[in-house]
C-alpha cells in the first residue's frame, strides 16, 4: 500500500534585510544547506526554501506525520541557525518569531506559522502554497470562501460532479480557542456571520464533503495572542490541493484578483490591500508594504516537489495589482483615521493607554 506524504509549511521571521522589507539571501543559503544535508540523511523526501518578505518558508515533504516532533525540531534548528546568522549580519529583528528559548516538541505555540496536510498522493497531484506578508491569517477567510463556496469563482460547485456536494469548513474562535465545523452550502449563512471577522475566527482547515478528504489547510497562530504582547505578527501560509474532485489551479488562484483589504500593513496596525506578486516582487517597501502574497505550485510525485511555479509572475493579474496600487493611494491618505488604521483594540502598536493614563484626570464628565 502506498505511503502517506505529509506537506509541512513552515516559516518565521528570523530578521529583515534591511527593517522588515526582504530576506538576505544568506539566510535562504543556510536553510537550504541544512535542509539538504537532512534530506540526504533521509528525514525528509524533499524541500523548497522561498521566502515572502521578511517571513522565510520551509517547505517539505516527509512520511512522519502532522504535528511530527522530528519535523517540527527540525524547522525550529534551522531558524535557530538562521537567527545566528542574522545576529552576525545584525539584520533587523533577528529571532524576532522565536518566543522561546527552548523547543519543546511541537511549533505551535512557539512564534513560527505552521500549516501542515498528510495526503494519499493521487496519480497527478498538483498542490499550491500561498506565503503572504504584513498580513494575518484571518487574510485567507476571503479566498477560502471564494474558492470552496462561491459558485461565482469556482465553476466546478455547479458543474463537476465530483464536487457539487460541497465541502466542510473548520473555523477557529482564535479568542476562546475553540473550534467549529460547517458544511456548505447549507450553512453558508452562518458561516459568514462568522468568519467574515477575520481577526476573531479563522478557517483552519476545509475537507471535501462527500469522502471527508482534506482540500486546504492554513496556519493559524496568532503571535500577538500568543505572547501576550507584540513581538512580530502571524505572516501566514496555506495548503490548498487543486484538480480532479477539488477547485482547477485557476479557481483556486482567481479570489487573489481581487486585492481584498486585510489588517496587518505599517507597524501591524493598518489595513491594507493584499497585492499578489511575483516571487522577485515580494518585498513590501512602500509604508512597508502594501501586504504581499505569493502562490507557489508544485506536482508531487512520491513527495519530491516538481517546481515551484510561480501562479502571480502573470500578465493576468497587472490589473489586480494596478487596482491593489490605487487602494493603496486611497487608504494612505486616510492616515491615521480609520478605516485605515485598525480599531483601537486591534493595533499591534500603541499609545493608547499611555495616552489616556496621562489624560485621565482631564476629562470632565458630562450629564
Ligand atoms: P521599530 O520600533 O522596531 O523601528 O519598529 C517599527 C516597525 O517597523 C514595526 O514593526
Ligand atoms: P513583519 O511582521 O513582517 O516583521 O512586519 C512588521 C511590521 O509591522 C512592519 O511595519
Ligand atoms: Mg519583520
Ligand atoms: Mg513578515
């Protein structure tokens, strides 16, 4: 019987080059050299080192599971590495995704984005991987639902019988850590009640309904909960498997051009449009950003990694990027007002209570 491969995406913020707008290409060097020497030592079937912005992605297929101690120690040494390296350059931020000194058996918890799938590879399996910058998880909400619910974006819920049933979305409460699951497109309703909060709920995985077979799967840390206090934000990532009983490649790419706003640009605390890029145009500069995403395309074949295809290096999307741009001009000029700054409890930067610690004594209360 053939082996179950396990997808994992892995990605941190070990430093900037130069403040949080690119990688150094030092750092890529390192985690490919040690991803080399564990791949010809056997853990690992093969793997891809990109990154999107200032977040570097590990990318990697193994037999060891989701959740794998192994491959999650593995991931946490090599940004550990990277870090070292980082201090030496003095890159901005270095370490700046490692809450903790010590790892202690499994990522989540600990600062890097983790999105993971174990599949049964079909005879043709073409997968994408989506890395996006200055932006959280809760930015996925939007292309999920197009994806795997909206028959407007994905002609395959109305036309291919193998997927007219529909799938089950697992949302995430990322604020009482709990979890819930709907099956659309009965409960469609109630889906977007809630997850079009994208900051309070966030969809975790989605599976196909009629056989329970997972279709996409997305980080979900939240750094800034997690800490208790900022220490660099959730950059995320997302697995999603395309063809043949799940969305085409183009539907699953075609939510991206539209340039939805998402929170997370300038200093965590902006909202921004979601610009989809080319690899070499992933690095947010203007007002640091505006937020980036990246989709990168594999076949797997007995898990080696044929590609990446680089989905937004594409004519096709010059006018998603020209309207992401204008968005841009638009929301800048707001300044610190909402709606382009976040709502006051939502700001990964403040001075808000210092600010009102300082007042407090001036208020005059009315009648
Ligand atoms: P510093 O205060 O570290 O300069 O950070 C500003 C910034 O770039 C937000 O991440
Ligand atoms: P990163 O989360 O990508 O490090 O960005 C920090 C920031 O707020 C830049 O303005
Ligand atoms: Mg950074
Ligand atoms: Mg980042």
């Amino acid at each position: 019987m053939a082996e179950k491969i396990t997808l994992s995406a892995i990605k941190a913020d070990v430093g900037g080059f130069v403040g949080h707008s690119s990688m150094h290409p030092a750092l890529m060097e390192k985690a490919t050299e040690s991803l080399e020497s564990v791949k010809n030592q056997g853990l690992i079937i093969d793997f891809c080192v990109t990154h999107c912005g200032d977040d570097l992605e590990l990318i990697m297929t193994h037999e060891k599971g989701t959740e794998s101690g192994e491959i999650h120690k593995l991931a946490w040494d090599i940004f550990v590495e990277c870090t070292e390296v980082a201090k030496e350059l003095k890159l901005y931020g270095a370490g700046q995704d490692l809450l903790s000194d010590a790892f202690s058996g499994n990522i989540k918890g600990m600062g890097p984005g983790c999105a993971e799938m174990e599949i049964l590879e079909r005879k043709s399996e073409p997968i994408i991987i989506f890395m996006a910058d200055k932006t959280s998880p809760g930015a996925w909400n939007y292309p999920l639902y197009k994806i795997f619910a909206d028959p407007f974006n994905t002609a395959g819920l109305v036309i291919d019988p193998s997927m007219h049933e529909g799938f089950i979305f697992e949302v995430l409460d990322v604020f009482q850590n709990r979890e819930i699951s709907f099956k659309c497109p009965e409960e469609l309703y109630d889906l977007l009640i809630l997850i079009g909060a994208t900051e309070h709920y966030i969809i975790k995985n989605i599976y196909r309904k009629t056989d329970n077979e997972i279709a996409a799967t997305s980080s979900t840390q939240k750094l800034n909960l997690l800490a208790g206090k900022y220490v660099g934000k959730d950059d995320p990532v997302m697995i999603i498997r395309c063809q043949s009983g799940f969305p085409a490649l183009g539907e699953v790419i075609e939510p991206f051009s539209f340039p939805h706003m998402v929170a997370g640009w300038m200093r965590g605390s902006h909202h921004g449009p979601i610009m989809p890029v080319s690899f070499e145009d992933a690095h947010p500069s203007r007002f640091d950003g505006p937020p980036r995403v990246i989709a990168a395309a594999f076949q797997l074949s007995n898990g080696r990694l044929i590609g990446p295809q680089d989905l937004f290096c594409d004519p096709s999307f010059d006018n998603s990027r020209k309207m992401a741009l204008d968005a841009a001009d638009y929301l800048r000029r707001h300044g610190p007002f909402e709606p382009h700054r976040l709502p006051l409890d939502e700001m990964e930067y403040t001075t808000f209570p210092a600010v009102m610690e300082k007042l407090k004594e001036r208020f005059k209360k009315l009648n």
